[in-house]
C-alpha cells in the first residue's frame, strides 16, 4: 500500500491495522514530493533537506512503524530510480510474505548445540530449513529415511538424501558447493565477507580470473545482519 502524501497519524495507523488484517506481510511506503519540477533528483527528496519540521515526522513514523519506508516521488517520464525502489520493495515484500518450502530436515534433539549450529550455517546461506525435535514426526522421518536415531543430528534433504550427523563440508557437498575449479586461477580471495565480496567484483572487472572462498556463508559476519540492503551478498 501507498500513501502519496501524509495523512493525520491516527488515520494511516487505521489504514495501517485494516491492511494488515488482510495480509500480515503489507508494506506502507510514504510517497514524499520531490519539491517541485525544478528540485534535483535525489534520494532524499529536497523538500525534506530544506524544513526540518517536515522531515523530522518521517524517520519517527517508521521508528514507530506507522510506515515501513519513503520514496521521492516520481520525476518526470521515466524515473527508473523510483521504479528500482518499487521493484526492490515488491522483491522484499514477495520474499517475506512467501511460504518457504524447506529444503532440509534436520532432527536432533531440541538443545542439541550441534543443531542449532547447522541450522545457523542453512539459515545463513538461505536454505529454508525445518527443524524436527524428538516426537512422533521425527521418528516417521528417521524410519523413511532408513535411520534409528542412534546418530544425531540426522538431515535429510529434499532429494531423501540423509545424512546423520555430517561435517559442514558434507553439508555443502550435498549442494553442490565444494566445486573448485580444475584449472590455475589468477586471484584467490579468502572469506567472502564485505571486503572479499568487493575485492572479487573489482578483479572479475579487470578480467581475471578469480576464486573465491568463503567457510561458512556468503556475506561473512555482516550477513547475519538484517539492517544492511543493496550489499554485495544480501
């Protein structure tokens, strides 16, 4: 949902609450006039640089979460930087609002540390996981797979692949993530987080060929972070 200009605060939370009934995942995105024909194309619209007392209200609204985000206003015919900004928040919106079909299947007992490591390794690569504790469910996926659960953590993927308590390398084997190329290669990166990902773009540009090596997940540390957008990685 839109709103194209800020209505009284008490009638967009109205609007806000009615939205959500119908679907939880609704995003409220504050359309802010750039400020005129003549005002330049920035991603903080004029209007909100030169009066503080229109400004101000904004950040407050989506720390309040009366709004989830603004954008300018579109700029003349084609303003394919409000159009980038739509598709991005449809893209954010379609992610969250879908229901995740896991890809893999991970039994163990419900305090198992060796669980909830995997689980952070799958979460952080964005494979959607379900995680089964001891019950009646786990025990039906342990006879399917061909297991007794005299091995913990046992996964099983969504090709019925199953693994009793695999190495986070025969965790990435499993999908397809261990290929190494057969042949010399003119860079080789180590850790894949902001710096490596960054590093790796800038010599792809110059034509060399680059590896390209990360532990855990793509992102490093920083992609367990949910406040950074438009990152290399996220």
């Amino acid at each position: 949902m839109v709103l194209v200009r800020p209505p009284p605060a008490d009638t967009t939370c109205l609007f806000r609450e009615r939205a959500l009934s119908f679907n939880p995942a609704a995003k409220c995105v504050l359309i802010v006039p750039r400020g005129g024909p003549s005002a330049p194309s920035l991603r903080v619209p004029a209007l909100l640089l030169q009066d503080q007392s229109v400004a101000q209200p904004v950040p407050r609204a989506m720390t309040l979460g009366v709004v989830d985000t603004y954008l300018a206003s579109p700029h003349g015919g084609r303003d394919e930087g409000f159009h980038l900004a739509v598709s991005e928040l449809l893209e954010e919106w379609a992610r969250d609002s879908a229901a995740d079909q896991p890809a893999v299947q991970i039994i163990d007992q419900q305090h198992s540390a060796r669980a909830h490591e995997l689980r952070d390794v799958l979460t952080r690569n964005g494979i959607p996981i379900e995680f089964s504790a001891e019950s009646d469910r786990a025990r039906v996926l342990l006879e399917e797979s061909g297991h007794t659960g005299s091995k913990l953590p046992v996964v099983i993927t969504y090709t019925g692949r199953a693994l009793a308590d695999p190495t986070n390398d025969e965790l990435a084997a499993a999908f397809g993530l261990t290929t190494l190329p057969a042949r010399m290669v003119d860079v080789a990166i180590v850790g894949a987080g902001p710096a490596g990902l960054s590093a790796a773009v800038y010599t792809s540009s110059e034509g060399l060929s680059t590896l390209l090596l990360e532990r855990e997940a793509i992102g490093g540390q920083a992609g367990s972070s949910s406040l950074i957008r438009n990152y290399l990685g996220f």
